[in-house]
C-alpha cells in the first residue's frame, strides 16, 4: 500500500484536520501521480456537511486534481513518468452498459466511481479525493493536461469546466443563440468565458449588482440584476437557453419566464432542497427543464485540448491547506473570484 497524506472530515460534525491514509498499490492499468494542486468546488461542502446524502467517513474531498505521473502500471500505453496528468469527478465506471460504451461514464448505468466519498468497483473500498500528495487511479479515466497553460488553473476544469461545457456542447449553443448564465461563481464564470468562445450571446443573470464589471470582464454582453423587477421584466421571453449555475435555493418559475418559447432551462447546480415547478412554467412556451451532469473521459479531454488552443482557463484565487475553512467561509458568501485552488505543497 502507498503511504498518503491527506486532510479529511471524520464526521459531518467536524473540521476538516490531517489525516495519513493508505492508496493501493499502482496495479497493471494504474497511474499514480503526485498531486500538485487541487481545487476547491462547493460540492466539496456540501458533501462533507451530508446535505444532500450520507457520507462516508472519514472524507478527503477533491475532485479537481492535477499533478504529475510518478509511477504507472506495467500495461499502461497512454502516459509515463513525467507526464501532467488530471482526474476529474469520477475514477472507474463499469465499461461495459450502454452509456460508457458511448463515452457517457458520468451516466454509468451500474453506477460510475466518485472520486471521493463514493465506492470501488469492489463495493466496499471508499475513495478518496484530491486533498492529499498522490492519488492512484486506472488509466482510462486520467486526463492528459497541456504545459502551455497555467496547471493551477487547468484544476477547476475538470469539474467547473467540464460541468458547464458538455451542455453548451449538447445543446449545440452557439452563434445565434442568446444564452443566459445565471449566477457568476465557479461553474458561472466558466459557462460565460465557453458561452462567449462559442459564439452565444451572452447575458449573465445575478442578484449582486456588484458583479456586472466582473461579468463584462469575463465577456458576458450583457447583466441583468434578478432582484430588480423592471430589468427582469425586460428580460422575459429572450432567451434560448439559460445555463443555471446556482446551488441555492431559487425560483426556477421567475427564470423560465426569461425563456422564448421552445427555450431550454439547463441545471448544473444542486441546491439542496427540491424545487417547485408549476406545469404553466412550462406548457407556457413549450419549454423545457433540463439537467447535465459533468462529462465522459473523452468529452472532458476535448474540453481541455479546447482550453488549451483557445488559451481558457479558471479565474483562481491560490490558497493553503490549513486555509480551507476559511476558503468555505468565503465560498458561501460569494467572496471569491471564482475558485479556490489548494497548493498541494503546502500540505
């Protein structure tokens, strides 16, 4: 077993504290590589706090992890030592139902592997995520990452990123389009800069007046102020899509009244409560509620050969191990411009 250290929640009680933890052995189809920089996602919250299911404990949380391969399996083909290398949201998947057959392992029929707080293939072995100095995981679900860009903030691509790509992508958003970014934070600043890449024409929804600089900085062309009855009211019924970023609590009946008739009202955030919807909400227009999920491995590789040609990357904020609780202090009041990445060296 590989000796590894790590910060973990013991219980949905308690702070987040070192913790020294074993990985497996790095097997015949294994990368093992040393992880340089992790970044902080709001999942990781509400994960280790049980707000949307139990967990298992204790938990390393970390899912936007990157680093370098120290080590690989003796039937790896796609990396060696050397190589910058990611993991994302999932490590395994059951390779063999429909849906990974068609490179969708994020909707794994049996289930796909969490990176943390989740199960091995073998039903009882928990995973473990990326705050911690090295991380073992089978070949097919590393992510190969450019030198060209900043490798701290590649990190929140492979969720941020990938979270607000693949629906941009499935749905074909583009030039033509008007897309509506509602909430500017992690997942928000992303689904603008791709919104804009892409040809959208982009309008970032928020309740903070405060943010529409930042907004215009990222790209966005226009802001509305939600919290505002004369803009919302201007903005009803213009838009094809809206790319709902928000994990707290809204009222996704006001949002769908921004929709033009066939509009598409995509989520990516999880509030923790469900939400009310009124069947008028969408019968009004022939709209439709959706929802998407991350990416498969091949998507979230096109993602980030995408970054790396177009020179996209996460706006990041760099912080210590030891500053994590005051990092998801500051995650919850909207205080940070728009992820924190954990230095993995200061573990």
């Amino acid at each position: 077993m590989i000796a590894t250290k790590g910060y973990a929640a013991q219980s949905p009680t308690t702070d987040l504290a070192p913790w020294n933890f074993e990985r497996r052995e790095v097997g015949p189809h294994d990368v093992q590589f040393e992880i340089l920089f992790c970044g902080v996602c709001h999942s990781d919250l509400h994960q280790i706090k049980n707000d949307w299911f139990p967990g298992i404990f204790p938990m390393v949380p970390g899912h936007e992890i990157v680093g370098r391969v120290v080590k690989v399996g003796d039937h790896v083909k796609k990396f060696k030592v050397g190589d910058l290398a990611g993991t994302g949201c999932m490590v395994d998947s059951c390779q063999v139902c429909e849906n990974c057959k068609n490179d969708l392992e994020q909707y794994c029929l049996e289930g796909n592997t969490q990176t943390y707080n989740g199960l091995e293939r073998d039903g009882k072995t928990p995973t473990y995520g990326g705050y911690s100095n090295t991380i073992v995981v089978r070949e097919e679900f590393v992510l190969h990452l450019s030198d060209k860009l900043d490798l701290a903030a590649v990190a929140p691509l492979l969720c941020a990123g990938i979270t607000t790509y693949s629906p941009l992508r499935h749905w074909k958003v583009g030039k033509g389009h008007k897309l509506a970014v509602l909430g500017l934070g992690g997942l928000g600043h992303m689904g603008v800069k791709f919104g804009v890449a892409f040809g959208a024409e982009v309008t970032v929804l928020s309740t903070s007046p405060k943010k529409e600089a930042d907004a215009k900085k990222l790209g966005a062309h226009h802001f509305v102020v939600t919290t505002d009855p004369k803009q919302v009211e201007a903005a009803k019924g213009t838009f094809d899509f809206i790319l709902d970023t928000v994990s707290a609590e809204h009222d996704f009946n006001m949002y769908m009244s921004l929709l033009r008739t066939d509009g598409t009202h995509i989520c990516v955030g999880v509030p923790p409560k469900p939400a009310e919807i009124a069947a008028f909400s969408l019968i009004g227009g022939r709209k439709s509620l959706a929802g998407s999920g991350i990416g498969g491995i091949k998507e979230t590789q096109e993602m980030l050969d995408y970054c790396a040609a177009n020179n996209i990357v996460s706006d990041i904020e760099m912080i210590s191990m030891k500053d994590i609780h005051k990092a998801y202090d500051r995650m919850l009041k909207g205080d940070v411009r728009y992820r924190f990445v954990i230095d993995m060296a200061t573990l």
